[in-house]
C-alpha cells in the first residue's frame, strides 16, 4: 500500500528547514519535506480501486513512522475521514505539521447561527490529542461564493486567534 517517493533537485547549496538548520536529506538533494501523507484511508474505504476497505491501525503506524523516517512531516486530514482523526491520535502526530479540515456551514443555515467552526476544531484536535493543529482549513471550497464568504472568513480567522490553530 505505502509508495515511496524521491523528488530530487539540483541545489547549490545544502537545503535549509524553516528553522534554519540543514535539512536531514540535504545531502542527497531530496527535497521531500513539501510532502504531506493524506490520511483518508486511515478511516474509510477511500480510492476507486480500493477494494479492501480502510487501512488497518498497525498498517496506519508503519506508514507514518515511514514517512516520518523519511523525512515527511505534514499529514492531511478531515472530520469528513471517517475515523482518521481518532486513529492518528491513538498512534500519535504530535511531531508531524497536521492539517485538517472542518465541514463548512450549512447552505440551510445562512444566519451562521448553528455553525461553530470552533467547536468542530476542537473535537478534531481531541480526536487527534494535539492542543493545536498546524493548518485549519475549510473542506467545502464553494462556500467562497457564499453572500456570507465574509463571515465564513472571520470566523475561520478567530481559529488562530483562539490558539486552535496557526494557520487558518
């Protein structure tokens, strides 16, 4: 199931991490930490040709520990993943950038009244057993054209501020 992956460039000078520091793969020009590990299958059946359902949990941590091993420390997640959430927290993301997408409003609810971005986040970040993820996103991209895309911004923006999240 788990496919390895090597982009390689050609640099001048050694690969840098935001902190600063050398990148682990430097050395070898592979320039991986760009890559996030979708986590769907973690919680459904996901995939046209998925024929044998979600991943098992023990399968789950050996493409995490993997990856992490590898160099890649961004997971892509969502609510919307049947029991992603829940099983990434069971074997632990507390060193990977984690981003996750929350449901967007209901269009039945243009008011906003019943729709708690705050709330959803916290639940994923429970689920996940982090305090704060790295990136909250909306995993519905049309509400962008919603008369009430302003508010959806806002609210998505107090994500950061209330510490759920850095990036939103």
């Amino acid at each position: 199931f788990f496919m390895s992956c090597a982009i390689t460039t050609k640099v001048n000078s050694p690969m840098r991490l935001e902190n600063g520091s050398p990148h682990r793969f430097s050395e070898k020009n592979i320039f991986i930490n760009k890559l996030a590990i979708g986590t769907a299958a973690f919680g459904m059946a996901y995939g046209i040709t998925n024929s044998s359902g979600a991943v098992s949990m023990r399968e789950a941590e050996r493409i995490l520990i993997r990856a992490y091993e590898k160099g890649v420390q961004k997971l892509d997640t969502a609510s919307a993943y049947g029991n992603a959430e829940k099983i990434l927290g069971q074997i632990g993301v507390e060193n990977f950038h984690v981003t996750t997408k929350i449901p967007g409003p209901s269009r039945r609810d243009p008011t906003l009244r019943q729709w708690d971005p705050s709330k959803m986040l916290s639940q994923s970040l429970k689920d996940l057993k982090i305090e704060q993820c790295h990136t909250a996103l909306l995993h519905d991209p049309s509400v962008v054209d919603s008369p009430v895309a302003s508010k959806i911004a806002t609210q998505m923006l107090r994500l950061k501020e209330e510490g759920l999240a850095r990036q939103a």
